[in-house]
C-alpha cells in the first residue's frame, strides 16, 4: 500500500504549493494597484479572498491533487513568513515611538485580547478558539496575527477565515473614519499630527490599513499628514513586534488549561481520553525575535539593501500563499454556520479600540508629560 501512495504526495505537493504560488502572486500583482492599498487591502487580504473564490468553485474538483500543497503553505510556508516578517522590523522602531507608544501598545494589545476572550466566551457565547483568533487580529497585526496564532489555538480553516474577514472589514471602515475623526476636531481625541497617529497606529488593524487612514488624516499631504503616517506606521511596528511575545504568553497559558490540553489529546487520539497533548511551543516566534534582533544590530539594509529587499518581496509571496491556501481550505458554508455573533464580538471590539483606545492615550500621554 505505501508504495501505491508514495508517488502520489510528490505530486501533491508540487501542484498545491503552485496553485497557492499562483493566487499569491495575482494578489501581489493586484496589491500593487494604487487603489487597492489606498483602501487597506493588501497583498495577504487579496491573496485569501482569490483562495476563497477558488476554494468554492474549482478546487473541490482538484483538491485530492493538491491537498498537500496547499496544507503545507498553510503550515510550514506561513511559519517562514513570520520568521522573515522580522526583517521589516528593528528595535529602533521602539526607540522612535518613545515610551508613551510602547505603554500604549501594550495595554491596547493586551486589553483587547482579554476582551475579545471574556466578551466572546461569556457574552456571545462564540467558541474559545474563534474568540481568541478573532482578538489576536484586533489587538495586534490583523490578519497576520491571525494566522500566527492558529498554530498555537489549534484553530480550523473556517474559524481563523472568520477572523480575517472581521479584520478586513473593520480596518476598512477605520481607514475612512480616523481621517473624519480628526477632521472634526473632538476634544476627546489626541490634537496633534504625531499624536494622532499613534493614536491610529496604537488602534487600527492592519498595517496597510494605519498606512492608509494616517496619508488620509492630511488629504493636502503637507507635513501633518507625514507625520501622521510616518508615527502611525511606527506605533504599528512596535505593535507587531508584540506578536512574538504575545504568542509565546498564549501558548504558557493554553499550556496550562485543561480544555485546551483535552482538545489537543481529543486531535492526537481521534478519541476523547488520549493522552495529553503536547505542549505547543511557537519556535517561528523565536525565530522572529531573532531576525528583528539581527536587523538591529547589523544594519542589513546598508550592508546587502538589495538582498533584503529581495528578502521581503519573498516574505510577501510566502505570507500571500499561506492565506491563498487558508482561503482554498475554507467553505463559505462553514462561515454561514459561524453566524452573526463573531462579527458582532468584532464590533464592539472596534468600538472598543476607536473610543477606549483614545482614552488609553489620552490617559497615558497625561501621565507622561
């Protein structure tokens, strides 16, 4: 019998991984139409729409050819994409924002996390694993955090789907209301340019999304509009950079819960009463950490600039097949099952982020100057 199947996996493999290639590298193409990133979508929310499309109509007929392929972009390829995310990063980005920005992030991520759990468990009656994909995305890098907490939540194709399309959708409607915010002048709100956009940086989900709601708070693009972007852009890095510790401190603390620890015997086993699953240690976290301190200490952008560009435009491509795959392996059916609750969770976390989090940096800007 093995030897029956093992001509088949190669095959697998090979036509999954350049299906994935394939709608990564259509999402890329289409990312980098102005309009596109001038509206928040980037290359990854492109890329897990196009897979959707697909997952629904054409691959269900090719998926017994290409189920290895796409599984293993969903897997392995998005862990090396969080592992090179790093060279975007350097801890000079911590210097930038100073302390305030830090204490900001903080709370903002851990806050939202804890309220997305609470919220949804005890509230909406939404299921653990979706509640917690659902504030990963919210509290620190959307759909990027997302899929770097599956691994760790042991989430399904529709749950963590379900997450990224809250991302999308509420980022989206953050690009167009900051800029209408800080139009109108409110009190309550942070006044100045800097300000604001850590403010925006600190709150919004993505960072194509920051990018492009801190151009628009200046519509004149004069320096306060720069400004804006460029400490709303800052405050967001510090932000993502929160992604490795975060997981690390989620995966102690499944570690530890006899639910999480009886799901993943329940996976291992195929049966309720298996043996107690292992402990899941997130080393592309690590990994992370370890390219952002590389890109501190050498400056790699002077040394080889032209290699690391290179790099980055590989990281997109990986990250872009690892959320084509999650889309090929998602079924709109599955998200209809899901319902109104996860979408209602995501806003009052929204709500929570635009008014809570002016009043975090109001608070913590009163408290340091």
């Amino acid at each position: 019998m093995s030897h029956a199947h093992a001509p088949q996996q190669h095959p697998s493999l090979f036509s999954g991984l350049l299906l994935s290639a394939v709608l990564a590298v259509a999402g890329i193409q289409l990312g980098n139409i102005k309009w596109f990133p001038a509206h928040g979508f980037s290359a990854l929310t492109i890329a897990i729409v196009l897979g959707m499309i697909v997952g629904n109509t054409l691959y269900p007929m090719i998926a017994h050819s290409c189920a290895h392929g796409v599984g293993f972009s969903k897997q392995k390829l998005l862990r090396a994409g969080i592992v090179l995310f790093g060279l975007r990063l350097t801890f000079q980005n911590v210097a930038d924002v100073g302390m305030a920005g830090i204490i900001i992030d903080t709370i903002m991520v851990g806050g939202t996390f804890i309220l997305a759990v609470v919220l949804g468990t005890r509230v909406f009656g939404i299921d653990r694993k979706s509640a917690m994909l659902i504030g990963a995305g919210s509290a620190i890098c959307g759909a990027a955090a997302v899929m770097a907490a599956e691994p760790v939540v042991r989430g399904r194709a529709e749950q963590v789907t379900v997450a990224v399309a809250t991302v999308v959708i509420f980022g989206t409607v953050g690009i167009f209301l900051y800029p209408a915010l800080y139009s109108m002048h409110i009190p309550f709100l942070p006044a100045a340019p800097a300000a604001f956009g850590i403010y925006e940086g600190s709150t919004i989900h993505e960072v194509a999304q920051v990018a492009a709601a801190a151009q628009s708070t200046d519509p004149l693009h004069t320096i306060i509009g720069a400004t804006a972007a460029s400490t709303g852009v800052i405050t967001k890095m510090v932000r993502v950079m929160m992604l490795a510790p975060f997981l690390i401190f989620l995966s102690a603390w499944l570690a530890r819960d006899p639910v999480h620890q009886a799901e993943g015997a329940l996976l291992a086993d195929g049966k309720a009463g298996g043996k107690k699953a292992k402990i899941v240690i997130p080393w592309f976290a690590f990994g992370f950490i370890g390219v952002v301190l590389l890109n501190s200490i050498v400056p790699l952008h002077q040394a080889i600039s032209g290699w690391v560009g290179h790099a980055i435009d590989f990281d997109t491509l990986l990250l872009s097949m690892a959320m084509a795959a999650l889309g090929l392996a998602t079924h709109i059916s599955a998200i209809r099952q899901a319902g109104i609750k996860p979408l209602l969770l995501a806003t009052v976390l929204f709500a929570w982020l635009v008014i809570g989090g002016a009043l975090v940096n109001n608070v913590v800007n009163s408290f340091l100057h």
